[in-house]
C-alpha cells in the first residue's frame, strides 16, 4: 500500500496516453485509410473516454498488425513504460478494451503492475466499471480469464478449421515461390486458391530438373536460375533485384507441395494446387540431396563422386584422425584446369600427403572393387546353403502354424461353449465376461505368432543374395555407373575410402566396408583359408538377424542400410549381361524391417 502512494506521488499532472492495437495485417489493410477502420475507430472511442475524465492526450502508441500474445512481442508497449517513466505528467494509459490490451491472465498481471509502480491507472473506454475498487479489480480479474479463454478458444477453432481445409486438400500457408494466391468466383462465391505462377513456376521446375541430374549444386542452380532471368518479388526488406537465396531454393527443393501434397500436423494430404512436378522427379532429387547429406558433403564449387566417402590415409596412418579429401581446380598461366584431391590437414599444416591428381585416385578407386568382389565358388556355397536353411525353416514354419491353428480352434469352441452357458444362466454373467476377455487376449497372442511365424531368416536371404549379385562383379558394375550412381554405390559399400601414398609414390587405397559386407568378407576369408569343406552355414547365421517377434509380417527386400530404387537407377547399369533381374534391393535396402519401422 505504501509502495502504491509512493508511486502516486510523483504524478504530476492528470494527462493520458493512448494504446491502441489489432492483431493482424489484415485488420489493418482494410480501408482507404492506411490505418484501417479498427485502429480510427479505436481512437475515437479512447479520446471520448479522455474528455470524460477531463484528461489531454499527450502521447499515443499504435501496435498495427502484430497478432502477439506475449508482451515481449510488442515493441510499442515497451516504448510506452519509457516514455511513462520519463513523463510523470502522465495519470492515465487508456486503451479502447482490456482484450485489446492483454490476451492472457499473467501478461495482464505484468503489465498492470507495471503501471502500478508508475503510479499510472488503466482506464478502459469501454469497461467503464472496471477501477481501483475491490469490485472493480474483481471485474479486471474475470475479463483477463474470459480474455484469455477467448484467446485459446479462437486459437483452437483456427487450427481445427486449418485442418478440415488441410483434408480438403486446401493450401492453409503461404503459398511458396512459384505459385500465387488468387481469388476466383464460384456460383457468386469467391474462393481463395492458388494457381501456378506463370512467371516463376517454370523456373521452380527447371530448378528440380537440373538438380535431379546430379550435376549442379544448390548454388549452381540458383545462379543458372538468376541468368535465366528469375526473379524474386520485392519488398519493403528486400527493395533491389534480387535472384533465389540458396538456403530458399534447397528449402523448395525439400518442399513435397510442388508435387501436390499438403503437410499439416505431420500429416500428408492430397492438394487441390497444381503440382509443378511429377512426384518421381521429386523423388529423384531427393535421393540426390540425401546421397550428398549422408556423405556430410558441403560442397560449394566443385563435385564429385568421390567427396564425402574419401579420406586422409596420411593422416589416419599418423595420427589416427580421419580428415577428409577435398577437390581443388587449378588453373596454369595457358588456361589448362589440373583436378587434384588434397587433405584439409593442409590447412593446419600438420599433413604432408601431396596434391593427388583425381584421375590417379579414380584409377585407385577402381582397383579397389576389383578386391571386394565375391569368388565364384564363394557365391555357389552361400546360396546352396542358404536354400538348405530355407526349407530347414519352411518345415519348421509348417509346424508352427499347425500348432498354432489347432489352439486358435479350441479357444473357439472354449468361447462357444462358454456363450451357450451365458445363455443358460449357469454361471454368473461376471466370471463369464472375465474368461471371455482372457479367451480374446489368449487368441490375439496366436493370431500375432501366426502371422509372425518367423520370417526373419528369409528376409535374411534376400539380403544375402542381394549382396552377392552386387560384388559379383563390382568393377565392372563401378564402370558402368554414371557419376551419381557411383556416388550411392561408395557410400553403399564402404564406411570410408582411404587414399595416402607409399614410399615409393604409388597411389594406395584401404578402406572399411559397411555391414554385412564385412561379415560377408570375413567369412570369405575363413573360408579360403579353410583346407577341409567349407562351413557356410556358421558364417551364414553370423550374417543372417536374430529371430524376432514382429507386429506385422516383414515384406521382402526392405530394410534401411542401402537405397539404389528409383527413377535415377531405373534402367541403369544395374543389370548383369544376360539376365533380366535387376542388382537392387527394396526401397528400403538391405536390413530387413523391424517392428519399430
């Protein structure tokens, strides 16, 4: 209370300010006037309630267009306790509605308070009642609850009506580059959509079809765009000419609404906009954006196959760091461009490998596939032995399922029978109720192990011989690869490429395979170096997952390590000479999938 007179005390003078607010933009860019109808009308209902209380309006403060809901979002205000602190003249803030000024119970609290220290009253023009008495103060309290209920209440009807237009197919943001909002009239209706910009949408496309190639860099595209002649609106920030950032065309290129699809709540629904790509195209160059992420490239001028999976061998050898090869492009007094690899180490000057010429360390590299391929006599044991270990299982599977059936079939007349005695009224209705529950527990448990009669081991197969086709011959298959194809099979096969030099200044590579090339190798290894019969099947279950429990039965070919699908490899140089099938795995890749895909 003593703070409370102290603030008053040093009022000077009975003057007001005003503070007036809207939320959006769009209650602002309504009328002719460029503030609108609210923010006037506000005004005039503010100075009538200033002539009442016989108070001059000596400052006003207008927060246009800002939907904040927190008081560290209003600059205004802020600006507004400066000037207050400044002006002790000033007795009144004034605002048109309490609504208008707080949105929640605690940013209320804060800001009355604030005015409070300052000796400063809030008076609302149109809440008369609401004063420094207890019942006044009673009011505020309730109008900030209601405010703020009001808020939250308007909130969730925008997000569930944004979501009912979203399952409509509705664009419920702003449309992105290469579309343009408009308005059309249905049945003397108008209806907000989108339609294609005619300017920029064929430039958005062009920047799809040239990053799919696997050729251009996100900076590349944006720069072959701007000589092509986009351009980006201008604006109030943004007022000169002005071509696509980088950072905005990677997030179009990321962006499944130009293909047709809506995002909201995680959610994917069908759009009613025109798609400005097909949606193989925009999965194409996803697969090339993955391919360079997965590889941690953060290329900016120069590519190649080879970046993000090639590495110091210098420096690993030395110092066990791994750094890695970057390309360089140097150009002699004549214009002749020389391409080298070099070690970032060089920037430290702590790694002394030379400058490797690429086509030296492309030659190395395909030595390399030439030593990871799988011997013939290798092959014919593993696929032998897996058929054995399949029909092995196939009898067991057989089994299990008999099994499996006949309890499924008693639980059925255990259920019937216990139905027929409800029926009788030989038992009471709750013991009975209570072992029809337990009987549907018991037969969802056999229904799941009758669909999950232990696939695993198969799924295991078909990874197996995936592999064994790829390194059938993988430097024949290297060299019929285009560059980005060459770029998923590196990173496919091997975790890391090493390239260092010898004493007597040959190029040399090691490297460390991915799994379960690497366990395939091994046994490959044991194998040969084996003088009785071959033992496949003990390197096979080394290979093949553990048996597991799964919630719905595992689709062949799928898992997560490797992706060689789509439309770039679709008719690629995947096939062997003289066979139909194609050297790829599912979608998926190599492990099979598990519950928790």
């Amino acid at each position: 209370m003593k703070q409370k007179q102290k603030a008053m005390q040093r009022i000077t003078g009975d003057d007001y300010v005003a503070y007036l607010r809207v939320s959006s933009r769009g209650q602002v860019n309504t009328d002719y006037n460029p503030e609108g109808v609210s923010i006037p009308a506000q005004r005039v209902k503010v100075e009538e309630r200033g002539r009442e209380l016989s108070s001059t309006k000596v400052a006003e403060f207008v927060d246009p267009g800002r939907s904040a809901t927190s008081i560290d979002q209003r600059p205004e205000f802020q600006q507004m306790i400066d000037y207050l602190r400044e002006h002790p003249n000033v007795r009144y803030v004034i605002v048109y509605m309490l609504s208008r000024f707080a949105r929640n119970r605690l940013d209320d609290a804060i800001m009355v308070a604030t005015l409070e220290k300052l000796g400063v009253r809030l008076i609302s023009a149109v809440e008369k009642n609401i004063d420094d008495t207890p019942t006044g103060r009673m009011l505020h309290g309730m109008l900030a609850v209601i405010n703020e209920y009001s808020s939250n209440q308007s909130a969730e009807d925008i997000k569930y009506k944004m979501g009912q237009k979203a399952k409509n197919g509705g664009t419920i943001t702003r449309t992105p580059v290469g579309y343009l909002n408009t308005i059309e009239i249905v049945d003397g209706r108008r209806v907000r959509t989108v339609i294609v910009d005619p300017m920029r949408g064929p430039f958005i496309r062009l920047a799809f079809e040239l990053y799919a190639t696997g050729e251009y860099t996100v900076d590349e595209v944006a720069q072959e765009l701007y000589d092509r002649g986009l351009r980006m609106p201008r604006n109030a920030r943004y007022p000169e000419e002005r071509g696509i950032s980088t950072n905005r065309l990677y997030v179009v290129l990321r962006d499944d609404y130009y293909c047709g699809w809506i995002t909201h709540d995680d959610e994917k629904y069908k759009g009613r906009h025109t798609p400005l790509i097909p949606q193989d195209l925009f999965d194409q160059v996803q697969m090339v954006a993955d391919s360079r992420n997965s590889a941690r490239e953060k290329r900016r001028i120069h590519h190649h196959e080879l970046k993000g999976s090639l590495f110091c061998g210098s420096c690993r050898r030395g110092r066990g760091e791994r750094r890695r090869m970057i390309v360089q492009h140097a150009t002699n007094r004549h214009g002749n461009v020389y391409r080298y690899f070099f070690c970032n180490g060089r920037f430290d000057h702590i790694c002394e490998l030379p400058y490797i010429p690429i086509e030296q360390a492309e030659e190395a590299i395909e030595d390399v596939y030439a030593t990871v391929r799988f011997a013939s006599e290798f092959i014919a044991t593993m696929r032998s032995d897996l058929a054995t270990m399949i029909d092995e299982q196939q009898a067991t599977t057989k089994l299990l399922q008999a099994q499996l059936t006949k309890q499924l079939r008693a639980l059925d007349t255990k259920e019937n029978n216990l139905i027929d005695l409800a029926a009788d009224g030989s038992l009471p209705q709750g013991k009975i109720k209570a072992r029809l529950q337990e009987i549907t527990k018991q037969r969802d448990r056999l229904t799941t192990r009758l669909h999950d009669v232990d696939e695993s081991l198969a799924t295991g197969a078909e990874i197996i011989e995936a592999c064994l086709q790829l390194l059938q011959d993988p430097q024949a298959l290297y060299r019929r690869c285009n560059d980005q194809q060459r770029r998923q099979l590196n990173q496919a096969l091997f975790e890391a490429l090493y390239i260092d030099e010898d004493s007597n200044g040959n190029i040399r590579v090691s490297h460390k395979l991915r799994e379960p090339f690497g366990i395939l190798h091994t046994a490959q290894s044991q194998q040969q170096a084996r003088t009785g019969p071959p033992e496949a099947p003990a390197s096979l279950r080394a290979v093949l997952p553990a048996p597991k429990r799964q919630s719905a039965p595992p689709q062949p070919g799928t898992g997560a390590v490797l992706q060689l699908t789509g439309a770039a490899l679709a008719g690629g140089p995947w096939k062997v000479p003289g066979s139909n099938e194609l050297l790829m795995v599912g979608d998926t890749g190599f492990e099979p999938v598990t519950s928790s895909v």
